[in-house]
C-alpha cells in the first residue's frame, strides 16, 4: 500500500503550467524548492493508492479550490526567483 499526496500532483501540473509564462530558472533544483515551498503552504491531502474512487474526488475536489493553489504557487515562483538557492552562474 502507498500514501500519496493528491495536492502533490495538482501542484506539479501548476507549476509546469505557469512557468511557461515565466521568464525565471527552471532547473531540477528550484523546481524543486517551488514545489516545497508551495506545499508547504497548502493542506495535504493523502489518499491510499488503491481506493480509486476515493482519490478522484479528493482530486476533483482539489482541482476546485484550485484559487489558493494558484496563490501558493505563483508565491512560490516569486520567492525561488528572486532568490534561488544556487547562484545565478550555476544556471545552464
Ligand atoms: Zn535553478
């Protein structure tokens, strides 16, 4: 059996989809800390992988509220732009 964070993925999909727009360092490593710091702004939300039913609609129902994710992840962007934990060199 597997827990899995069903606010983890929805924030994946956020974050991929919003820095297309974004002009900032997409690397592993601020990725990362974006979805760490959005996460840690946001309930999680854990499902056992194998009750289906029961992990479509959390999902659903996260999908919904998806106005404070928004808030978490474009805060997220910001703070890992304006100071990724990796000087700017480094970026390739
Ligand atoms: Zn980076």
């Amino acid at each position: 059996m597997a827990l899995v964070n069903v606010m983890e993925g929805i924030v994946d999909e956020k974050l991929e989809l919003m820095l297309k727009d974004e002009d900032c360092c997409k690397c592993d490593r601020c990725l990362e800390d974006m979805k760490a710091i959005a996460l840690n702004q946001l309930p999680s939300k854990y499902v056992s992988t194998h009750n289906g039913e029961l992990f479509s609609k959390l999902d659903a129902l996260m999908r919904q509220s998806s106005i404070d994710i928004n808030v978490s992840v474009t805060y997220a962007i910001k703070m890992v732009s304006e100071h990724p934990s990796h000087s700017l060199d480094e970026k390739k």
